[in-house]
C-alpha cells in the first residue's frame, strides 16, 4: 500500500507497515517506518541498486526488537522512489571506459547529493538525530552524511563498504560486467541476470541456491524495474573521489563491518575506512561476501547489535 502522507510509523515491529512517498528537492522518496516514533530513530540506507525491500527481514526485527524505530526507504533512482524533474540521459560505457582509464567520471549526481536526500527525508519526518546503517554503496552515502551534518548523526554503522581511496583492490572484470549489465529484454532476461549478479556476489563458502534467488530478482523486478536508474546510480559511485580526508574529520561513533570474502570491495576496503574514522570498531566476518546470505545473518547481527545497543543507551542517558 502506497500512501502519500507525510509520516506513517507503525506500531512496533510491524514489517507490514505502509510505505509512504515524502518530497525531497528533486526527488520523491518512498520510505518505510517500523517501530514507535518515540524510540530512537535509526535510518538504513541501502546498497547500489537494491530497494527498501532488499533488508532482511530477520536483520529489521533484531534492530527494531532493540529499541530503535527503524526507516528504511528507496533511494533515489530506484523501487517507488521518483524524479520531480526531467533526468538525463546517460552514457553507463563511455562513464565505465573514463574510469577504467583514471579519468574524470561525470554523473547527473553524486553521492553528496544522495546523502542530502536522506537528510531531508529524516527532516520531513521531524527526526532531528537519528543513528545511521549504510551498506556498500549506502555506506558511502552515511559517510557524505555525518560529514554534512555531524550534529544529527548519533552513531555510523558501515557494513561492505568503501573510503573510494585509490591503490585499494578492485572487483574481477568479469563482475563488472556483470553489474553494469542493467538491459533486458524481457522480465524473464531481467531476472536471470540479476540471478547471476547475485551468485557471482555470494559467498565461495556457502552454496548458492539459484531458485531462492530467482525468486527475490523476480520479486524486486515486480516492485520496480528501473534500469537507466541504476546507471545513473553506478555513474555517481564512478564518479565518487577519495573519502580519506572527509573520514578523518569525523569525530563520532562508528562500527566498519566487513567480510573477509567479498568479491566486489574486498576486505581491505573495510579495514582501510576504519583506520581512518578516529576511534571506530572493526569487525570482520570470516567467509562474508556482498550480500545479506542465510548463513551469515547472525554473525552480522553478532556483530551489529551489541554496538547499537550500546550507542542507544549512551544516547538515551544523555537525554
């Protein structure tokens, strides 16, 4: 259900809430509140391409069960999420080919501009500090957004994500390929390629079962299928300088997560973040690779729960 009002928390722990669309500059933001307006807030802002629907479910009730009223939202350029002006067009190939050779990308946006969305979106809700949990690509946007506003930003959690800092290992060639492939002819080539994208990011530890993925790319397919989106959303992470010195400014409470197998930012692009945020925690996660796998829920939950926890507390203590 799609509903067009300003705010719709439900009641607690309830994955079944009602979306609702929120106007964010130049963009219409569809988010997802779960758990008492009461409770602290804490924002999840998701990976290159995926949807709000994209969380875990176990992972939103582990986080909601904490205490915390939990908003997820599609960002913009994917799943209800939509423009309120006229985007252009772009170029995913030439945009690829400038970056493989080290020269500048240029994107219809960035990832600031991203960040800016979800401050704004946690604004229209009336929240003025929240904690943040970004993945991969949303890691990077929770970067951008502590950066912008260190005042409403409570605590950082980065899992799979990046500093962009050049010399640091990048994906196979093959990979890339596989995520800039974003045509289809039909639903059905549609599926099958994000089925394969979605292998090809899985863990060598655990095997992979095609038919629960065909499934979920079936799912998110029917949701939204927005393929110029996602360019404009890879454009804008090509584009995307070194962090380095955006993440040495940050003076505020952040956990790195990492897996020790992911293909896509290997493990060093974790450990590099984390030596750079003064004082944040690192975890990593034996056999992790780039996506939220069955087997790996609890150790990210291990690893992610306790140090929500405990910021909540502190939080609330200092009220």
């Amino acid at each position: 259900m799609l509903c067009s009002l300003p705010s719709l928390a439900a009641s607690r722990c309830d994955l079944q809430a009602p979306t609702a669309l929120a106007d964010v500059g130049p963009v219409q933001l569809a988010y997802q509140s779960i758990g008492r307006e009461t409770d602290p807030a804490l924002v999840l802002v998701m990976g290159l391409g995926g949807q709000l629907i994209d969380w875990p479910d176990e992972v939103l009730l582990g986080l909601c069960r904490q205490g915390f009223r939990v908003i997820r939202f599609d960002n913009r350029d994917v799943g209800l999420s939509a423009w309120r002006q006229e985007v252009p067009k772009v170029s995913l190939t030439y945009g690829v080919l400038r970056h493989r050779l080290g020269l500048p990308v240029s994107a219809p946006y960035g990832l600031r501009d991203m960040a800016r969305d979800t401050l704004a979106l946690m604004a229209r809700l009336q929240v003025p500090r929240f904690h943040v949990l970004g993945v991969s690509m949303g890691g990077m946007i929770a970067q951008h957004m502590a950066d912008l506003a260190p005042e409403r930003v409570r605590s950082l959690t980065l899992i799979m994500t990046s500093s962009s800092a050049l010399g640091l290992p990048g994906p196979s060639a093959a990979l890339l390929k596989l995520l800039a492939q974003r045509e289809a002819g039909s639903r059905e080539v549609a599926i099958e390629r994000q089925v394969e994208l979605l292998a090809a990011l899985s863990s060598p530890q655990v095997e992979v079962d095609r038919e629960q993925l065909r499934r979920q790319a079936a799912t998110a397919y029917d949701r939204a299928f927005n393929p110029e989106g996602v360019k404009r959303q890879i454009l804008a992470v090509l584009a995307e300088p070194s962090r380095v010195e955006l993440l040495e400014r940050l003076h505020l409470p952040t956990l790195v997560v990492h897996g020790t197998a992911d293909p896509l930012l290997p493990v060093m692009h974790g450990v590099h973040v984390a030596a750079h945020v003064r004082g944040s925690e690192l975890r990593l996660i034996p056999g992790l690779a780039h996506r939220f796998q069955e087997a790996f829920k609890e150790p990210l939950l291990a690893a992610v729960l306790p140090y929500l926890r405990s910021q909540r507390r502190e939080a609330l203590a200092r009220l």
